[in-house]
C-alpha cells in the first residue's frame, strides 16, 4: 500500500490541472505530524486559477471531497494538510506486509531490464582489504535492490590477475620464495602471495633494479614465456582459492568471473577501430593515446610504447563483450572514487567510437575506507585484512554472546558471532553516503545498541521472541481500531513506506537511506515495545498488536535481505 500515491491518485480526480506524477512530486511529508501525513503546496496552480495560493488552499479545502480514508484536510497558508484515517492506514498496510511477506516491497519498475554490476575487482598479488569488503557490500547491495525491483541482475566480478604490480609479487617469490608454498607455511594462499607483493617494495630501496625486471617480465609474460606462465599459473591458484574462501565467508555471490588476462589482447579491433575514426592517435613516445582534450577530459593512453597493456586496453573489449553477449539495459562499475577520471575517460571513449550503449554505462563511485591513521597502502602491508577484519569483530560478539547468554554451546555462539560480524561489517561500509571517505570504529560497528547492524539484529530478535511467547497467534479478522496509540501509529506509517523507498533506490541507488530507514524503524518498534504492552493487552487488543509485530519483523527481514544481512531470531 502507497500511501502518497493513494494519496495522488485521489487528487487527480479532482484536480484536473495536474497529472498524478504531477502531484506525486508535489506531496511533501511535515516535518511535524501535528502538520498532517502529507502537505500539499498550491504555489504551481496560482496561475491557472489566477488566485494567489493561499486563497487556492482554502478553495481546495472546500470543494475536495474524499470517502472514509482521509480524516481531514487543513489549509495553513499556501498548503493542504491530509491526515489521514488510522485505521484505513494500518488495515490496509498490516494487510498487505502480512499476504505479501518476502515480497513486500519488490516492484516490477525493472521488468524486461538486464543489468549487470561488476564489483569487488581485486588483484592476484595480494589479499581482499577492508576497502574490497565496502565494495562487496555495495555491489550486493545494490543487486539486491535491483533485483528486488524487477530487473534481471548479473553479478560480475573482474579479476585483475595481469600487469606489472602482479608481476612484483612474481619476481619476489621467484628470487626470495625458496620453494615455499602456502601449504608448508601453513597459510592462506591469497596471504600468502600478498606477502611477497610487500617483500618486493621492501627489497626496491636496496635493489631499485627490481622495478625494471618487474616490467620486463610482464613483456614476457605477454610473450607467453612458459617459465613465466608457469609461475603465474602457479601464483595465480594459490591466490583465487584464497579469494573463494574469503567470499564465501563474507557472503559474496557472483554469476560472472571475468579475467584481465582473457581480454587485455583482444582490443585490437576496436584500436584499428579508434585509429581509423581519429579517436586514438601514437604521441610522440610511441604510446597509443585516445584524443579527448576536445571534450574536456585529458587524454588517455591506450596502449603503452612498449605494446604491452594497461586497464583500459583490457576494458574495451570486456565492455563490449558485456554489452553485445549479454544485450544489457545497463552496466555498474562499482569502484572506488580514485577511478572517477578513469570511467569518465572509458565511457567517453565509447561515446566518439559511436557505441549506442555508451550512455547506459554508469560508475558507481565510492569513498575510502580509512584506518586511524590514515589512508591504507597495501605495498606496504599498511591495510586491514578482510580475514583479519571479520575474525577480530567475530571475536568481539563471541564476547558480547557469552556475557548475555553463557550457557549457549561454544558453537552456537560462533554461529551467532559470525553472523554478527557480518551484520556489523555491512552496515558499517553502507550506512556512509557513498561519495564519502569514512574511518573504520571497529567497536562501534559491533555494538549492539546505537546505529549498527547487530542493533537492527537485535531488534529483529526481540520482535521474534515476543511471537514466539504468544500462543496460537492468528491475524483473521482483526479490529485494526484497538491500533489508536501515536507509536502505533508511527510505526505503521514507517511499514508503509518502504516499497517507495525501494523503488526510489532502484533509481537513486543513495542505499545509505536504507539503512537510515531501517535505523528509525527499529528505534519506532524498541519505543512501541517498551512503552505499550503487547502480551499482557486484552484478547482483541493482543491480537492488533501482535499483527503489527510481525509486520515489522516481515518489514526488518526483507530490508536486512537487502543489505545482505541475515538475521537472528536470538540474540
């Protein structure tokens, strides 16, 4: 049930000026519910009626005409104030959370729409960080939306296992590994090769040569050297097997692997393609460079002097392949704002080649995750590892769970810890607005009060337990007019508007707004809890407040969904 376009749909039939999208867009939510549910202002139709706005709103006032769902309408200067009738609220918004469930929210706005979001993107020559884990979370996160919305997602993940920084872990293990592996360290592969990516920054000050043997062995590794293959074969399983793990753990998904080292020889086409329509063009070094100073952007290489590739020579052709293979309404790069220039340049690319699509690319551009003291450098192993994050949070709630229920079973605190953990770490990386750098606060992510995961957890928790306690609940004809306390009724105008909010993320993708969403649902529900009673209320009374529990719960579950959280139905 919207109620706003409710709301709209009945204006429209009186106010013939204005379409409904019209007056949609024109309903505002007061700030203070003394002001109504929804104000509508009058200032667009001063000319039509030649009337100033104030005098519109008293007219309006008096010739609308509504049925039982509107209990009065007030003008206060230039606006029409609506409150609405509780009870048609909560009937109509109980009713439908209860016979939707799961699918209360989802929308079909996406139908017949594929779209792919590629995200996550590491590199084989060192472990996921914190800063992958936000990425993750985002690009789950906005699937989820889009999914949920209507449109047919492909999750897609490139994994960047060619170029010179992965051959700076090559070479370091060739001259220092000594036949190590990362069974006889007893260590994770992707940490393992990760090591040697830091062992050869240390080792550049003593030897600066490295940095050129590094380059030469990418030549050869373009080359297809079968010494130099073999290791990268080598190092490359070590690392992927160590990113599967760590995936699976966070609970990352995806339909697609795409890898730099099947696309980044493929360009050519499109390069012949460039040169001849005078978008690329050899500098004077040699380089290939495509010619963008006419559209405001600087230039950008394409291909080194030496021939050997770089990102966007790998781009090229994988954006077409996705595109033309997939026949995509839209494609998503999520990607940290370091990129912005680069994905300003690429699409621009595009566009002068002549590709149609160009304009359904779109970079979805994200702040850095940032330690205490600064800006992480993984060259010089300065970065919080995406194991080590989830084990030291994991660890934190193991804690909290035992001081609040000691006698559950070590492994059902893990169980618990874990899935807290995750909460914690999720909404943490997405309740940022995403062009924002933010600190990590390790303990404040897993607290279970405030604006956290675990919080939300939790109230999904208690929500369930008060069912739980309730004997043979049924939700057959219910007197939704026993529902008359103000916190009632906040919170079922709260249930009622997420299906708007999901189909405005769909569109905005501001995904922070959700979980400021669920952060005031929750603080609705934990004031309804502690201030009206729900199992002691008379039979008929019990029955009203019992249904708006688990229309909450229902509401809370699928939002959590939606960030990738699972939920608890004990904390």
């Amino acid at each position: 049930m919207n109620l706003k376009k409710f709301l709209a749909q009945q204006l429209a039939k009186q106010i013939s000026e204005l379409s409904e999208d019209q007056i949609f867009a024109l309903l505002e939510e007061p700030k203070s519910s003394a002001l109504g549910d929804y104000a509508f202002p009058c200032f667009s139709l001063a000319k039509v009626f030649k009337k100033g706005p104030n005098q519109i709103a008293l007219d309006l006032k008096n010739s609308l005409k509504f049925g039982t769902e509107i209990q009065k309408i007030e003008a206060v200067n230039a606006y029409l104030n609506f409150f609405l009738n509780p009870v048609f609220v909560s009937e109509k918004t109980i009713s439908e959370v209860l016979k939707q469930k799961t699918k209360y929210g989802s929308s079909l706005v996406g139908k017949n729409k594929k779209v792919m979001v590629e995200y996550s993107s590491p590199n084989t020559n060192k472990p996921l960080h914190v800063g992958h884990l936000r990425n993750d979370s985002i690009g789950m996160c906005l699937s989820n939306i889009l999914e949920f919305s209507g449109h047919q997602v492909i999750r897609a993940i490139l994994v960047n296992d060619r170029g010179v920084h992965i051959c700076k872990s090559m070479l370091a293990y060739q001259k220092f590994g000594d036949n190590q592996t990362p069974e006889n360290q007893k260590i994770k592969g992707d940490h393992f090769v990760g090591n040697f990516y830091v062992l050869f920054n240390q080792k550049l000050t003593e030897f600066p040569e490295l940095e050129q043997e590094a380059q030469a062995m990418l030549v050869q590794w373009e080359k297809q050297d079968k010494r130099t293959i073999q290791l990268w074969k080598k190092m490359n399983a070590w690392v992927i097997q160590g990113f599967v793990e760590t995936y699976k753990k966070f609970g990352s998904s995806f339909d697609e692997w795409f890898y730099e080292s099947k696309f980044y020889d493929k360009a050519q086409p499109i390069i012949d393609q460039g040169i001849k329509q005078g978008v690329f063009f050899k500098s004077e070094n040699g380089s290939l460079m495509a010619d963008l100073k006419s559209t405001g952007l600087p230039n950008k290489t394409v291909l080194r002097a030496d021939g050997t590739s770089i990102y966007l020579t790998n781009d090229l052709p994988l954006t077409v392949h996705k595109f033309e293979k997939f026949k995509l309404a839209q494609a998503f790069w999520v990607v940290a704002s370091e990129q912005d220039l680069y994905f300003q340049q690429l699409f621009k690319i595009f566009e002068l080649l002549g590709y149609s699509w160009s304009k359904n690319c779109k970079h979805l551009s994200y702040g850095m995750v940032l330690l205490p003291e600064g800006k992480m450098k993984s060259r010089e192993g300065n970065v919080i590892d995406a194991d080590d994050l989830m084990q030291d949070i994991s660890a934190l709630a193991y804690e909290e769970i035992l001081k609040r229920n000691p006698s559950l079973s070590k492994k059902e605190i893990e169980r618990r810890s874990q899935t807290i953990a995750l909460a914690a770490i999720k909404y943490t990386m997405l309740k940022i607005e995403l062009v924002k750098d933010f600190v990590f606060d390790l303990k404040q992510s897993v607290s279970f009060e405030g604006d956290s995961g675990p919080y939300l957890q939790y109230s999904y928790a208690r929500a369930k337990s008060i069912l739980r306690k309730a004997s043979n609940v049924s939700f057959k004809s219910m007197d939704f007019s026993l529902l008359n306390s103000t916190q009632e009724y906040l919170l079922v105008k709260k249930l009622a508007a997420f299906p708007l909010l999901v189909e405005q993320l769909a569109e905005t993708k501001a995904i922070h707004l959700l979980t400021h969403y669920l952060q005031e649902l929750c603080l609705l529900f934990n004031s309804y809890y502690h201030e009206i009673p729900v199992l002691t209320a008379a039979e008929k009374v019990k029955q009203a407040r019992l249904a708006l529990v688990e229309s909450f719960s229902v509401v809370l579950k699928n939002g959590l969904y939606l960030l990738n959280i699972e939920t608890l139905d004990e904390m």
